[in-house]
C-alpha cells in the first residue's frame, strides 16, 4: 500500500547521511531547512509491520553549537 508511494533514497543533502538513525530506515529526503533535515523513513517491526514515519536530523554544524543543543 504505502509502498507504492516510497521512491528510492534521493537526496541533495551537503551532509552525508546515513542509511539508518538508530531502528529507522531513512527512505527519502523530505526537506531540509537551516537546522535540519526531515526524512522519510521505515520502521520494521515483528511479523512484517512496518510503519513509516517522519525524522528530523539536526544538522552537523547545528549539533556542534552547544547553545542550540
């Protein structure tokens, strides 16, 4: 069902990124703002649930600044 909608991974990030954060698949590139990234992800479950969901990453040079954090 969902499926049908999900794109291979694109981005146009300047930041590498990682095929997973933590239990999530990062699918797809949604936005990306001045202090993040939000994506598209996957999370798998037992008996094949899957859920997909929204994930904002912060960026590198944001992660850096101990004021923002």
């Amino acid at each position: 069902m969902a499926d049908s909608l999900i794109r291979p991974r694109v981005t146009t990030s300047s930041h590498p990124v990682p095929p997973r954060l933590g239990p999530y698949e990062l699918i797809q590139l949604l936005a990306t703002g001045g202090m993040a990234e939000v994506y598209l992800a996957r999370r798998a479950g037992p008996h094949g649930f899957q859920k997909l969901v929204a994930v904002k990453r912060i960026l590198p040079t944001m992660a850096e600044d101990e004021e923002f954090i």
